[in-house]
C-alpha cells in the first residue's frame, strides 16, 4: 500500500514538473504581449492622428534587430527636456499616445517611443536580453541628436518598461538625466506566484518564502530590486494604490531599496490609480508632481549659459 508520505511526495513532484513545463513552454508569452487579445499587431492610430509633430525612427539594435519609433515633439524647435518612455508588456506604442498627448501639454517635452523588438512594427521576438538591446539602442539613438539637449533626458517606465528603463539608466550614468517609475514590480520571479499563486513556492524573489527551485527555468527575470539600489540619478517612484497586477508594496520595496543607496529618491501614491491608468486617476496632482521633479532635478541643474541659450532658441519648452 502507497503511504500518505509517498502520495504526497509524488503530488509535489508532479505539480513542480508540471510548473516547469508550463514556465519553459509559455514564459515569453505570459511576460510579454505585443498583440491585445482581438486586435491586431500593427498600431490603431499614430501621432498624426491627434494632430502631433512626430518623426518614423527605424533603428538597428546590437544584435541586428530593426527597431521602429517615433520621436514626438512639442513644437518644431523644442530642445527639450526629451522623454524616453517605455511600455508595459501588453499592445504597442499606439495605445499609449492619448497619454503621451497628455503628457506634451502638461510637461511642455519631447517623448519618444520605442516599439519593443517583436511590437508594433519591430522586428524580432520579445526577451529580456533583446529588450534591454532595444533600450540601449533608442537611448543611444537620443544621444547623438542634435536638434535635443542631449543633457536632458529622462527615462519614464511603467510596469515592465519600469524594469526596462532601471537597466538602461543604471548603465548609462552620462546618458540619463533622471528616472520615473510607475507601478513596477521587484522582479517577475515575484510576479510568477502573483500571476500563477501555486507557484508561488517554487519560484520567487525577495518576497518570496518558497524553496525557489524554478528559478533557473525563468528567462525573463527582468529582477528591478537588484538594479534600483546602483542607479545613482534622482528617481521619482509612482505608485498606484489600486493597482490591480502588480502589488503597490512592490513599488515601497524599490523605494526602500533605492533610498538606501541614493539621496535624489521621491516616492508619491496615489490613492485612486490603478494599473494602467494612475496618471489619469492622479489628475493634475501627477502631472504637478512630474513636472516639480523635473525642474528640480533636470532642468535647473543645467549649466544656466547653456539653458539661456536654449531659452532664447525654444521659449516655449519647458524651463
């Protein structure tokens, strides 16, 4: 007769290969999703359809990967400061542009967009490694502009683009002036047992209890919390409170984290945001407190020759 014990056993047994499985097989697709379930891969809509001064950049990542993107301007002859915004994991660039319009008028900024490889209309398919590629290449695209203050750009990203732009701006001191994250999370390892909760003991990260035996199955583990505390650039931490996919602790560990190694760190919540929609729910309060940040830590830290002769070239940006 089969003891209890070994019953047990197996039950553990099978639910650790079968989580296994689950993770080596479908892991890109539960991390990263270019295409909205019923909708298409290419974009709804594009900037000129809410009547703003874009420009089509194509890029070529490291690695050979075409990039596609749009630099959007607040006027024709705005230096800055420049946004460079990356996404959540879900549809592509288009579904953010009513925000993004938003965000020109409110910020009087430059943004611009990065379809992911395997997004929009990028080639490739979607990895951590290849995404952080595509980050590099964007930033490095910005960088050698001239008609924007290279001094000023910010990086802004919310959820996975939060993980995405921690990596890009802790590599690149000289590059970031400063980053913004919204509602991200710790680490997908700690994402796996809020996603799927009965792996929650087998995979984890620094808020995880579990034996951790499927970590080195995860391709993916985009592990924020590990790279917020080396970022020596101020930050502004987002959070919504009624965030419905990531956890708001998430984002009070990350601060936590970053504070202890950083002085220039500014953590605000918002009590009404959700996932996706904190910078509608928080009103003009967010927008505020993005602009206030950005003064305080990019714009005025200029040499001021150097912003009086942007002023007197784009008196309408920013400042």
């Amino acid at each position: 007769m089969v003891s209890y014990m070994s019953l047990l056993s197996y039950g553990i047994g099978g639910i650790v290969v079968a989580g296994m499985a689950l993770l080596v097989a479908f892991q890109e697709k539960l991390v990263y999703v270019p295409v909205l379930p019923g909708l298409t891969k290419s974009y709804p809509i594009t900037p000129g359809r809410l009547r703003l001064l874009f420009e089509d950049v194509w890029l070529t990542s490291s690695d050979g990967v075409r990039l596609h993107s749009w630099l959007i301007k607040f006027s024709p002859d705005c230096t800055g400061p420049t946004i460079l915004f990356f996404q959540e994991n879900a549809g592509n660039i288009a579904h953010r542009l009513e925000m993004v319009r938003i965000m020109l008028q409110k910020l009087h900024c430059n943004v611009f967009m990065l379809s992911y490889r395997g997004y929009g209309a990028s080639d490739g398919y979607p990895s951590q490694q290849g995404i952080t590629r595509d980050a590099q290449a964007a930033l490095d695209h910005l960088s050698q502009r001239t008609d924007i203050d290279t001094s000023q750009i910010i990086v802004f990203g919310r959820s996975l683009g939060g993980a995405v732009g921690a990596v890009v701006t802790r590599n690149n001191p000289d590059k970031v002036a400063a980053l913004i994250l919204e509602n991200t999370f710790t680490s997908i390892l700690d994402m796996a047992g809020v996603l799927l909760p009965f792996l929650k003991w087998f995979i984890g990260g620094s808020t995880s209890k579990g034996p951790k035996i499927l970590n080195f199955v995860v391709r993916s583990p985009w592990s924020t919390i590990d790279v917020v505390g080396q970022i020596k650039q101020p930050i502004l931490f987002l959070s919504g409170l009624r965030d419905e996919m990531v956890p708001p602790f998430h984002m009070e560990m990350l601060y936590a984290k970053a504070a202890a190694h950083n002085k220039k760190c500014i953590f605000v919540d918002f009590p009404t945001g959700m996932h996706m929609d904190t910078w509608l729910a928080g009103g003009d309060r967010y927008w505020k407190t993005v602009g206030t940040f950005l003064q305080q830590n990019v714009l005025e830290k200029g040499d001021e020759s150097h912003h009086n002769k942007n002023d007197s070239e784009s008196s309408d940006c920013a400042r």
